[in-house]
DNA sequence: CGAGTGACCCTAT
DNA sequence: AATAGGGCCACTC
C-alpha cells in the first residue's frame, strides 16, 4: 500500500523516537543519566546518541534536564547558558544543584560517598 | 573512504 | 579527586 503520510520507518527515526520517549517517561523530580536513557530506550551503549537527539530535539515537552552524566553532574560547561538554564530547572523540581552536581543518585556513586567521604 | 567531533561511559592509574 | 586511554556511534568535511 502506498501512503500518502511522509514514512517515517526510518531506524534512526525509530531510535529517536524511543529515546524520547524513554526521556519522556523520567518521572518530575528524578534525574537519568544518558546511558541509562538509552538502555531503557533498547539501545545500550549508544549513550552519545541520546545527546544527539536532545541536541536536536525542539519539542517543548521534553525535559531534557532531567538528563545528567553518569556522575551526577550536568553535561553543559560550568558557567554557560544552558548550564544555568538546566540547574535552574532542576531546583524547581527539587532537585538539587551543588558544584554543577546533584545529590547522590547512582548506587556507585553512593558507595563511593560512603567509602571515600 | 579516512579523520575529526561530541549535552557520553567505563576502567585504570 | 583528577587524568588518560579506549569504546561507542552518527554526522560532517
């Protein structure tokens, strides 16, 4: 059958549209790291190509902040716009900022907190 | 097609 | 804690 809609079948397509979704579903006031984004998206490993989605990304229910690096700390230069931005929107969910960091989340993280205060 | 790049991640030192 | 090296993959030149 011929469709008339543009096809959007594309894997990439596909796989962008996962990582939104999987972005989507991060509940208001929890953070993710990107590789932790990508493997609940089904796509382990890839987790610069979920940077690259957000990079490319417009759509205004998308809450990117609550996107951080595997340490906890936000991915955007200390200091620049989207820094701030990014921090500013986390405060407002309670989630908080300190040293571009936010509090422990990730069990390694918390070990290390734990063994090495 | 090879080299460089990036809102990343893991391990080792 | 900070650095270094390797891996990963889409995209650009």
């Amino acid at each position: 059958m011929t469709n008339t809609a543009p096809a959007l079948n594309d894997s990439a397509d596909i796989r962008r549209t996962q990582i939104c979704a999987a972005i989507r579903a991060i509940p208001r006031g929890e953070v993710r790291a990107y590789g932790e984004v990508a493997s609940a998206a089904g796509l382990p490993g890839r987790a610069r190509l979920v940077a690259k989605v957000l990079t490319q990304s417009t759509a205004h229910d998308l809450p990117w902040h609550r996107v951080l690096r595997a340490d906890g700390r936000i991915a955007f230069p200390a200091n620049s716009e989207h820094f701030e931005m990014q921090r500013r929107r986390l405060l407002a969910e309670g989630v908080s900022v300190v040293n571009g960091r936010i509090a422990a989340r990730a069990a390694r993280d918390l070990d290390a907190m734990l063994w090495h205060p």
